[in-house]
C-alpha cells in the first residue's frame, strides 16, 4: 500500500487541498496511485471538481491530471498551487466552464501542457469518455480504482493535439475573453 506521503500529492495533502476523495490510493495497476475527488487550489474556494488523475512510481510528477475549473484565467493558480507535483511529462485535461462553447485549446504555461476544453452541464467522467474512447458500458462494471485505471491508461498516452487549437497562453487568454 503506498503512502500518499510517498507520491507527487503529498504537498497538497499536507496542506489539505485533497478534498472529498472517492479513491486516495493504489488502483489495480502496479505502481500506480490515483486520486478522485477534488483539489482546492489558490484559496479554499478555488477548486479543481471531478479529478481523475494518477501518478507511476518512481516519477516525481503526476502522470495524468484531469478535472474542471470555473475560470480560465485561475490555471496559473493550479500551476503555482500543484508546483513540482506537474511537469512537462504530465497529460493535463483540463475542462473550463467559461471558455466559449466548443472551445478546444492546446498551450503550454509555465513548461507544462495543457488540452483544455469547453464544458457546460455534463460531468467530467463524461467528457473524458467522450475524448478517450473508453467504452462507457464496460466502466459500469468496474469499481472506482478500475475506472480510474481504464480511463488514465488512455490519458497517459493522449496527444490528440490535433483535436486542439495550439496556441500560446497568452493567445488562449485573449481568444477566451474574446469569444
């Protein structure tokens, strides 16, 4: 059983940013810890809601990050509040309630990669399926730890940029404030 003290999550542990978690520990994959719940980042009411992430053992970053925020302009805040727990390996889905609709941008901040995309009234657990082609019908069967290793075996390796409009931060701030 791995210690969460052990894991690139132990500073937002420590300081209580790991909220209602539905999974805080080893999945079914060897060697690897996830968490579901949310995270508070920059201040208690700042919150990254429906997360879905995983770290390998004996990397010193999370491997896999996703979940949504209500304001585009608060990821440097995640950035800063995460610190070396993301790195310029980690795969970061980011869904963002006050994008324009169907937004899709891919950039980097700070040396770290982000798809973020547009979401209304649906959940993450949706999207990502939606995104990463898991068969939803197979994850009802599952428990927690399985989704979780189902959907982040595919989000490791996404690299859909593609799918994505790549542009600077600075350039996804502006087109964000102008849609």
């Amino acid at each position: 059983m791995t210690d969460v003290k052990d894991t690139p999550y132990a500073k937002l542990d420590a300081e209580g940013r790991l909220l209602k978690p539905t999974l805080k520990g080893d999945t079914h994959v060897d060697g690897r810890f996830g968490f579901r719940g949310d995270i508070s980042y920059d201040d208690p009411e700042t919150i990254l809601k429906e997360v879905f992430t995983v770290s390998e053992a004996g990397k010193p970053a999370i491997g896999f990050l996703s979940g949504s925020i209500k304001e585009f302009e608060t990821l440097p805040k995640l950035v800063e509040t995460f610190g070396p727990a993301l790195d310029a390996n980690s795969v970061n889905i980011i869904y963002v309630s006050d994008l324009p609709r169907g937004a899709r941008f891919y950039f980097t901040l700070n040396g770290i990669k982000f798809f973020t995309i547009f979401i209304d009234d649906t959940s993450v657990y949706n999207e990502l399926i939606d995104i990463t082609y898991v068969d939803k019908v197979k994850l009802k069967k599952y428990d927690t730890a399985a989704k979780l290793d189902a959907l982040a075996d595919v989000g490791l390796k996404y690299d859909a940029v593609s799918d994505y409009q790549e542009v600077t931060w600075e350039d996804a701030l502006k087109k964000k404030n102008a849609g």
